[in-house]
C-alpha cells in the first residue's frame, strides 16, 4: 500500500456518508481507479464491496489473497475460482444484507464493464441501482497533500520522457519507435503505466502506428501521461521538423496565445464553459475555428483523463474551479492538414494562480 491507511479509511468513510444521504445501501466498485482510490493498490478485475455502513470487502482470484492484504488496508478478502463464483458473493453480499438501492459507476473508463452491470441487474430483479459516478468523481476530483505530492512526481518523470522524444524525432522515425524510446524512459524512471500517443498526422488522440512516420517537412505531436503512486500527470508538445509551412507556424503561435487566456481565465471559482466560450471566440477570431475541438481542459490524477471532462462528458462543462483540482490546459489540439497542434501541461489550482506540475 503506497500510502498510509488513515488516508484510504477516510475515503472510505467519506463515501459511506454519501450513500446515506443519497439511501444507498451500498456499492460495487468495478471501475479500476475508483478501486485504487479506496483501497490503496492496483489490481486486475477489481470487485470492491462498500456497504453505507461497516467494513469494505474485496474479492479476488484463488491464491491472490494474502498479497493483496500486504498491498491494501482492507481485511475483508474473499477469493473466487470461478467467475460464478464472484456474482454469487456479491448476490449474497446484496440479498444477506437487505439491500435495494446499490450503486455502480456508469463510467467511461475502459474497465467499466456493461455486461456486468447487465449481469448484476438480471440476478438482483428487485434491487434498484443506482449511479455512484457524481459521488466517487466529487470526492476524487479535489486532490489531498499526498495526492498532490504524487502527481508532482509524476510530472518530473514525464519531463524526462518529453526530452527524449525530442531527442529522438527524426525524418523516418516511426510513431511506434518514437513512443518506444518514451515509453522506455518513463518505465525506467518508475512510471508502471505511462500512456504515450505520438502522431505525425491530424489526429487528435494517437496511439502510434508503426508505419507512420515522420516527413521531412512536418509535425509530431507527442502526448505523455507518466503516473507515480498510481497518480498522473499529463503533457503535450507539437516538434516541428523541418519547413512545414506558415501554417503551422500560424497555428503554433496562435496556440500559445490561446494558451496564454486559458490560464489567466482559469482561477477558483470560474466556470469552464465560460473560459471554453472566451477561447472559442478567439480561435474564430484568428482564423482557426474549425479546428479547434470543444473542451479545454479535464481533470487529472488516477487517470490520465478524468472528470471534470468536457470533451466527452459535456455537463461537466458547467463545473467550476475549485482549489485543489489539478487540471490539464490545453487539452485539443488545433485540427490543421499538416497535423494535430497541441500544448498542454498539467496545473494544481491554488487560490493564489496555478502551480504548473509538467
């Protein structure tokens, strides 16, 4: 467990609080970061059982127990052989305790299964359920003193990673060798599961291909997502190669620009749609606004891209900013014909300015 227990019983207790006041009887965490968050340690098809009152259980695979207990606070650790086995404790877990209302997170994350979801449902026919997803996200989304502490971590290694795919684009260079060499850095600096997209075409989130390759005249932009402690921070740098044109040029520095408003605009207590207004209108201004993809930021920590996320999760845009979030600006890249033109780092929000992490 990377962290003292105290921190992960709070989250805990804090959560507890808010499914009674919101007649939840209890909750099954799925999603792998929320189960990070609560239980201090990463693991494979996670099933956490939080009750609105009393103590969490975990299930696990035969055999998996008793390093999970060296890894987590949580005591409770049952171990299943069969996936049948893991619905028929939770079933019981649900019918023992007299549940009706139980909460799940209707996600966007990769791991949020909907065939479990609709399994859960078809077993327990008179158990309400409920999304938990607004009550996990409102906890997680204001960052505590070890919380920050990680993600600043986090952003030295991904500096370290940005260095080398400087170092490393070249005419030639394949997408895929380009995020190897990264990935390479990041791993051995610590980061267990760096995210590294690397695109020297117009796409706005690129998982590399190895036969795309660099022009002798063109772009690349490289974005790293580099985690400590499970905690990440977020970056993105456009590397020009060569003579691109005036285009991208224009681009750039109309991004920087852009880039300069968003961080004046983003202080406590602004809402983002309001700050995604002023820049829209300044792309338009300046000739780019059919480039520019809506959603100028999103929130940062156990996942690389979490709530708030106004460019997929569109209420989220009605957010405002709060001390202690740390968000990534800008988060689109300007959509032109030679490539995808991005500048982004990850910022803590203080009552005082921002603190760039990245």
């Amino acid at each position: 467990m990377r962290g003292k227990e105290e921190i992960f019983r709070k989250r805990v207790e804090r959560f507890q609080e808010l499914l009674r006041e919101n007649d939840i009887d209890g909750a099954v965490i799925r999603t792998l970061s929320t189960f990070i968050y609560f239980t201090g340690t990463k693991w494979l098809r996670p099933s956490l059982l939080i009750p609105a009152e009393g103590e969490p259980t975990v299930y696990v695979v035969k055999g998996e127990a008793e390093l999970f207990r060296e890894k987590s606070w949580v005591e409770n650790v049952e171990e299943y052989q069969r996936a049948e086995d893991l619905m028929a404790g939770i079933v019981t877990w649900v019918a023992t305790n007299g549940f009706t209302r139980v909460g799940h997170e209707f996600s966007v994350e990769r791991d949020a299964y909907t065939f479990f979801l609709n399994l859960f449902k078809k077993l327990n026919p008179v158990v309400e359920v409920v999304d938990v997803l607004n009550l996990t996200m409102s906890l997680r989304m204001i960052k505590d003193g070890w919380e920050l502490e990680n993600i600043r971590k986090a952003g030295k290694i991904a500096q370290r990673g940005m260095k080398v795919a400087e170092e490393t684009i070249a005419p030639g260079k394949s997408e895929l060798e380009i995020a190897a060499e990264v990935v390479r850095e990041l791993m051995l600096n610590g980061s267990e599961d760096p995210k590294v997209y690397v695109s020297t075409t117009p796409r706005a989130h690129a998982e590399p291909f190895r036969d795309l390759k660099v022009k002798e005249n063109g772009v690349v932009t490289v974005v790293i997502g580099t985690d400590w402690n499970h905690y990440y921070s977020n970056t993105a740098r456009t590397f020009v190669v060569g003579d691109p044109g005036e285009r991208v040029k224009k681009a750039l520095e109309v991004k920087e620009e852009a880039l300069k408003l968003a961080l004046e605009e983003t202080k406590v207590g602004a809402t983002l749609s309001t700050v995604e207004k002023k820049l829209a209108d300044f792309f338009k201004e300046k000739g780019f606004g059919d480039a520019y993809l809506t959603g100028y930021t999103h929130g940062v920590g156990l996942l690389v891209e979490e709530p708030p996320m106004p460019t997929i999760i569109v209420q989220t845009r009605a957010e405002k900013v709060q001390e202690n979030m740390v968000l990534s600006i800008i988060h689109p890249p300007l959509m032109i014909p030679e490539g995808a033109i991005k500048h982004e780092d990850t910022y803590i929000i203080r009552k005082d300015g921002l603190e760039r992490v990245t």
